[in-house]
C-alpha cells in the first residue's frame, strides 16, 4: 500500500494484520470514528447517509469474502451512501464481552441511534446472534439474520454439539437471549437452509410475530457465501432496509441458485440418495443443456449406460 491516506475505495487485501488495522482506523478517523473494545473486539464507523447498517462481521471473515479487504457493510456506504457501524471480531466470539454491552448502553444513552430514518442490523452464524441480540438497543429497527443461533446456553440448546467451547460463556445475562431481543425490531428475517438440522432448530426458536422466515432449502451451511457468490447479498440488505423483503421477493432473489452450481449439485446428490431417478435425468438434462457441466453429464452418462450393463451381464 503507499502512504496515500486510505479510503473507502481503497483495497486493503493482503495487507499484514497491523496495516489492516492502521487502514482501518484511518478510514474511520477521517469518516466517523474507530473505537477498541477490549482485547477482541473494535468498532469501525463510516457517515454518510440517514439509512444505518449495524453489522457484526469477524476479521476471519472480512479477509475471506471482501473484494476491497473491509467490512462487508461498507460496501452499502460506497453503492447507496449508507452509514455503517461495523463491530468486528477477531474469531467467533459471539461478541459476549462486558466492553461491547458499555459500548452499546452508551450509543443508546447518547441518542446515537435516534439520529436514523433506518436502522438495519445484519450478520451471518455467531455474527447473526448478535445482530438480533444487539438490535434491542435500537427499537424499531429491522434485522437480517443468516443462520443465527438464538443461544448457546447448554440448558437450551445441549443438542447442538458444534460450538461446545462456548459453553462456559453466559448467554444469559445482557443481550443474551437473541430472540427475546428482538421484540423490539419492526421486522425481522431469519435465513437458514431447513435441511441443515442443527440451523433450523435454532431458528424455530426465533418464532415471533415480527420474524420472517426465508428458506434456502439445498444450499448448506454457508449462507451468506453463496449469497455473496450468487450476487444477491447486496439486493438482499437493501430489501431487508427498505420492508421490502417478502416471501415472494426473496423467491424471486433466490431464482438466482438456478445458475449456481454448488446449489445444483447439492440438489443433484440429493436426488440420487434419494433415489428419484427420473427428477435426477431431468436436473441434469436441463443443467447440460445450459451451461458446460461435466459432473452433470458424467451423471447421465452413468446412468445411459446402465441398462448396457446390465444386458451384458445378463447375457
């Protein structure tokens, strides 16, 4: 990087951990503020519009999926002059520290928040607990939430078995309970793939009048990557802002897995493991029939072939 002062348009990738974190701080310093918060946790804010995304985002997680190496939600200051608050974690933390919680008692003591026409917190697994958890801070708000867990209290949730390092952390004093929180949201929407198991428990327990559930059946376990590598992440944080985000729009939104291949071949696998043959041809007459897929017509080759072997056998 040269010493030209950095900005929102400035790619930080690659950049070593202490560089990042200098370009971040003065990013925010010359567009908001940059605030640590104990050992594991800082805050990066950027001003620009009346519309603010609250986003809780991992340094782990800004490295993989950013183009430009900076918070995520910072793409919505540059391409629709949002403001953006980004409370960012090194590691899954579930943002469950004393100095986050003094951080946000005294964003709603000083009346931080009353200062937006909207207000819309967002994050994906441990981040999404937090956005729905922190929202109470800002009643009226609205949240999107991808795969969140609603605690990891052991006496709740001791059926979920991956995060049991998290065990002896307490979920159960401030903004602890993610969906208890948000009965102060206008709106809030719970993203998750019904046939990841552990992830659709979790979001049973977000059942409230103002939650929307949006399914994303056959996508996995990393939402908000295929999102991003469907390109819908961006159309989604809008719709979510402006109580846009229906059933029907989001179906329309998520027309996009019909292009995307990790969506197709999850849909393919399940197909064949559940030995629906027929539905499995067509999925893959119809993919080969669009794009250059070779496990898809490798699969109806395989099964062309079959009757073949079967005859000679016989024979």
């Amino acid at each position: 990087m040269t010493n030209e002062t950095p900005t929102l348009q400035t790619s930080l990738v690659e950049l070593p951990r202490r560089d990042w974190l200098g370009a971040i701080e003065s990013i925010c310093e010359n567009e908001g503020f940059y605030e640590p918060l104990g050992r594991r946790h800082f805050a990066a804010y950027v001003e620009k519009g009346d519309t603010l995304v609250v986003s809780f985002e991992t340094i782990q997680g800004i490295h993989a999926l950013s183009d430009y190496g900076q918070p995520l939600a910072w793409d919505m200051a540059r391409k629709h002059n949002w403001s953006s608050l980004s409370i960012i974690s090194h590691g899954d933390t579930w943002f469950r520290d004393n100095k986050v919680y003094g951080f946000f008692d005294r964003l709603i003591d000083e009346g931080v928040f009353d200062e937006f026409e909207t207000i819309l917190f967002y994050g994906a697994g441990p981040c999404g607990y937090a956005a729905a958890a922190f929202s109470v801070a800002a009643p009226g708000a609205r949240v999107l939430a991808i795969q969140p867990q609603a605690t990891l209290d052991p006496r709740v949730t001791e059926w979920d078995n991956r995060f049991t390092e998290m065990r002896i952390t307490d979920f159960t004093s401030r903004y602890g309970y993610a969906p208890d929180m948000l009965d102060a949201a206008e709106q809030a929407y719970v993203m998750y793939d019904p046939r990841e198991q552990l992830d659709a428990v979790h979001a049973a327990l977000f059942t409230r009048p103002n939650v929307r559930k949006l399914r994303m059946p056959f996508m996995g376990g990393a939402l908000q990557t295929d999102l991003l590598e469907m390109e819908q992440w961006e159309a989604l944080l809008c719709a979510a802002a402006d109580d846009r985000l229906t059933v029907r729009r989001f179906a329309k939104m998520y027309r996009a897995r019909r292009d995307y291949r990790p969506y197709l071949r999850n849909l393919m696998k399940h197909l064949e493991a559940e030995e629906r043959i027929p539905m499995l041809l067509a999925l893959c007459r119809n993919v080969t029939s669009r794009m250059n897929a070779r496990k898809f017509a490798n699969k109806l080759r395989e099964y062309d072939e079959e009757p073949e072997q079967k005859a000679a056998e016989q024979g």
